[in-house]
C-alpha cells in the first residue's frame, strides 16, 4: 500500500508540474514562489516534514521570529530567503476578530500604519532587510477579520512583487532595491449586496514568465491585468463584468500555450496570458468567491461559496465560450463533474494524489476523487478554518484560526495523525521549503522541522 500511496503522490506531482516543463531550471522542492506554492498546487515531493511538535518546550520549532503589525499574507521561499508583508502602527492596535461569525462590520483603521516588506533568512529566522512601502491612513477599508496585508508576495527569483491593495503594487530585487511601483487605484471589494462596505484586497499577484498578473474584481469596474515584470508596464488590461471576488489566479500550460484561470460569481474562466483575451467563463458559482483555482489531472478545479449556491466545478482546459451548466445538469461536453453545494467559501482546494481535498470554514472535510467526483468520506473537524491547506510526506496540514494545526493522513480514508497547537492566531496558509513547514501566526513566523 506505500509503494501505491507514494505513486499516486508522485503522479499527482508530474501532472501538477509537467505542463510547465520546469523540472530541470527550478527546484521545487526548496521554493516556495507564490500563494500556495509552485503553480498553487500546496504540495511538495520528496520531503520529510513532522507529524507533531510543541511551541511550548520547542520540540521540532527551528525558529521563531516575532513580526510586528498585522497581515495575513503567507510566506514566500526563494532559496534562503524568506518574504513576508505586513501593516504596522507605532500604537501597535490592529484589531483583529476571528471565529464563526456572519457580521459585515469593517475595522477602525483611522491611523497611520507602515506598509512593510520583511526578508528573513530561511534557515535562522533572522531578518535580513526590512522596507516600508508606503505610510499613511489606509486608502481603504478591511472587514474585522481581514488585514490591511492580505496580499501574498509572488517571486521568480529576481524580483519580488508585493501588492498592498489600494496603497499599490510594488517590485524590489533580493536586496530590497525598489525596482518600480504603480498606483492601481482604489481597490476595495466588499459584499455585492452591501454599497459602501469593504473587506479588504486579497487576490494576490503572480508571476509567470515576464508578466505580472493582477486580478482585481471590486462591484464596480473589476478588470484582470498584465504588467512586465522588468519595468511594471502595462501590457494589457481586460475589464470583467464581475462582483467582488478575493481569489488569486493561477496559469494552465499545454502545448506552448498557457491561459490564465481566475474565480469568479458571474464570470469564472480562462485568458490568454499574452493578450488577455477571454478563451472561455462560465457562472453559476457563490456570489463571494475566495477560493483559487488549482490544475492538476489535466483538469481544472474551481469552487466557490456563500449565498446560494456553494460549487465545485472539474473542467477541461480545451473549453471555448460560454460552459456554463444547465440549471438541472452536472456536467456537460467540457465540465466532467460537479456538486451544487459543499465548496468552501475561504479555503482553496487541496489536490494530492488522486484526492481532492475540501475544507469549509466550520470544519467539514469532504474528500473526492478528483477525476470522477466520487466522495471518499465527510468528515468534522469541529473547528473555523481561514487558511488553506497544504500537504508534504504523504500528510495534509489544516490550519484552524485559533493556531490548532490538523494533521491528517493523504488518502480515501480519514485518519488524523495529530493536532498540533500554534499558540498564536493563524491565518494565513502555510509554506514548505525542504523537510520545513513555515507557519505565519498572527504575532509570528515559526519554522517547524
């Protein structure tokens, strides 16, 4: 039964990486470039990473390196270097209201803060170099369980891209040289049904090849963009007739061709990456979508929540124009399969193996298989989930708001090896280098070995 775990792994791997044909340039197993790892797949190969550990008695804890402010942005690996964003006040009062609530409410932040970039060096947890990006009163407004640094820095090794929402998008080199920045304007999604509330810019920004790709969809004038990595030039920009969505994109390549793949309530679909124009969409998903798509079995995985439907979508990368479902259908001639309801609304899905990995904000965890849809089990971890989940070792890793990490077994079967308490906050998805996970709690980043 390992020899057949340890291959389905394996072939979950060749497929997540293959269609980009970076095996031999990049070592995926040491870097970490954007939100959910390489190509957003949450996984790595060949490591070696720990069931239990103790921030208590620093049982298994390498490091553990206190981050001023608060931002729930994740940790970024390149190398040896480790990036990280944050907003910080010198009152050092960032409100912050976690849990199982339903409340529309926007935080009070009338103060000035620091919009700061950190460079932390992997293997100690000192700080390298810090930047201040911007100061001043938010431009915008965040919902009281968001942050003001939501926004996960993207990297190629060469540049680092940080997006701070309203306050800009900017690029420094590995010593933290700025390269460039740019105003994007204001950008302050909130609830469709809710004029005037905002929750906060979360999309984050990633890299592939010499484009920048920004998704920003606000009720008003929402639009997809490209910009060139050396100078930040605009390359193109496609307006989208879209609702407030908070999910990042990702890229599908076959065959020299490559699309980028974005979330949406009115319009998920597909672009060209070097044109932005649309190749296919399709609605019929939740009215708030959060969730980033992810690629893996030659298909594509989309899922979304909140209002009234709360989907999860297996599509083919051939699609062309409009896909969207039937009202009484499941599929059709490019969706394979599909549930109407029992997507997550905040946590994206994990594809490992041949499982597809679901987790809603109240702990139920349904497991599929990704290429039929057939449900493997349900299960309730009893708990409020934020951050996505992330996997290594032949373990999936869960992160609850309050800082207790699931460790469950990969596989059809539930089974959960441990529970693990961060001692801290935890919003923001995890990150993998080596036989390492980086945790970034809400005071925190810790790396467990």
């Amino acid at each position: 039964m390992k020899k057949i775990s340890f291959y389905f792994i394996l072939l979950g791997t060749f497929l997540c990486f293959n269609r980009q044909n970076l095996f031999a340039q990049i070592d995926y197993n040491q870097q970490w470039p954007s939100f959910r790892g390489p190509w957003a797949c949450g996984y790595i190969q060949n490591a070696k990473t720990p069931t239990t550990w103790s921030v208590d008695s620093s049982r298994n804890i390498k490091w553990k390196t206190p981050i001023p402010g608060l931002g729930h942005s994740c940790p970024t690996i390149w190398d040896n270097y480790i990036f990280i964003t944050t907003a910080s006040s010198a009152q050092q009062n960032e409100s912050l209201k976690v849990g199982l609530y339903g409340d529309i409410d926007m935080a009070d932040d009338n103060g000035v803060l620091e919009f700061k970039v950190y460079c932390l060096d992997k293997a100690t947890g000192s700080i390298l170099w810090e930047k201040i990006a911007h100061k001043g009163i938010p431009k915008s407004k965040r919902h009281t369980k968001s942050s003001q640094a939501n926004c996960t820095p993207a990297t190629d090794g060469k540049h680092l891209v940080v997006l701070f929402g309203s306050e800009g998008l900017y690029c420094y080199d590995f010593k933290g040289n700025l390269l460039w920045q740019r105003d994007l304007g204001i950008m302050n999604p909130g609830p469709s049904n809710e004029p005037g509330v905002e929750w906060g810019q979360a999309s984050s920004p990633i890299i592939f090849k010499n484009y920048v790709i920004i998704q920003c969809d606000k009720n008003v004038d929402s639009y997809l963009a490209a910009f060139n990595i050396e100078d930040g030039k605009e390359t193109w920009r496609t307006t989208r007739d879209e609702v407030s969505t908070w999910g990042t994109p990702t890229i599908y390549t076959k065959d020299g061709k490559s699309q980028v793949i974005v979330n949406g309530y009115k319009h998920m679909g597909g672009y060209e990456l070097e044109t932005g124009k649309e190749i296919w969409k399709m609605s019929g998903g939740g009215d708030a979508p959060s969730t980033t798509p992810i690629v893996a079995h030659n298909l594509i995985f989309i899922c979304n929540a909140h209002g009234k439907f709360s989907p999860i979508y297996a599509i083919k990368p051939n699609a062309i124009g409009d896909i969207t479902l039937a009202p009484d259908s499941t599929k059709n001639s490019y969706i394979v399969w599909s549930i109407k309801r029992g997507g997550a609304y905040m946590v994206s899905p994990l594809i490992y193996g041949d499982y597809l990995y679901n987790l809603r904000n109240n702990g139920e965890l349904t497991c599929f298989n990704a290429k039929t849809g057939e449900l493997k089990y349900k299960e309730n971890l009893k708990d409020a989930f934020t951050a996505s989940g992330i996997a290594a070792d032949g373990k999936i890793y869960y992160s609850s708001e309050n800082g207790s990490i699931y460790v469950i077994k990969a596989g059809a079967e539930f089974k959960l090896l441990a529970k693990n308490e961060m001692r801290d906050v935890c919003m923001a998805s995890p990150a993998i280098s080596g036989n390492t996970i980086f945790f970034r709690t809400q005071h925190y980043v810790i790396a467990v070995e």
